[in-house]
C-alpha cells in the first residue's frame, strides 16, 4: 500500500478529490482506492490498488496507484509538509 503524509490533521475528502480532478483528469479504465486517516498533527492518505486478475491489479499498483500517490504529494492544496513513501 502507498501512502501520503500531509502534515495537516484537517485534509477534507472535498480537498483530495479536487486534488485528484485536477492531477488526473478523467481516468475510468483503472481504479485505485484512496483511504484517509487522520491523526493529532497529520493526515494520512492511503492509496490502494483495485481490479481483479492477475494482470490488471499488478498494472494498477506500479501504474495507477503510484501516479495517484504522486498527484497528492504534489498537490498545491496538499503540499504543506506532503511526504510520499511505498509503504
């Protein structure tokens, strides 16, 4: 699983959705699932690969996901204190 850190503790799902709008446009073929976890200081965002097979849910963990984990961590709304990992 991938995840983000934002170091805010309030990201809305408003926020990450518009953050994936923009970063991704519209991407119906592949499916990642993102999941938020809120701690006292910090935000996590938990990217999960989706899809059935042996071929479609290793293509959307090395391609989908990870573009979606990069399209937050760079996000302009999210970016304060956003840190990446493959964890």
């Amino acid at each position: 699983m991938l995840k983000v850190i934002v170091t805010r503790a309030d990201v809305t799902t408003e926020e990450v959705g518009e953050a994936l709008r923009q970063g991704l446009g519209s991407t119906r073929l592949f499916r990642a699932e993102v999941t938020i976890s809120r701690r006292s200081e910090e935000t996590v965002l938990h990217v999960i690969a989706g899809g059935y097979g042996l071929v479609v849910r290793p293509l959307n963990r090395f391609w989908i996901a990870e573009r979606v984990r990069r399209v937050l961590q760079t996000a302009p709304g999210l970016r304060s204190g956003a840190t990446g990992s493959g964890v």
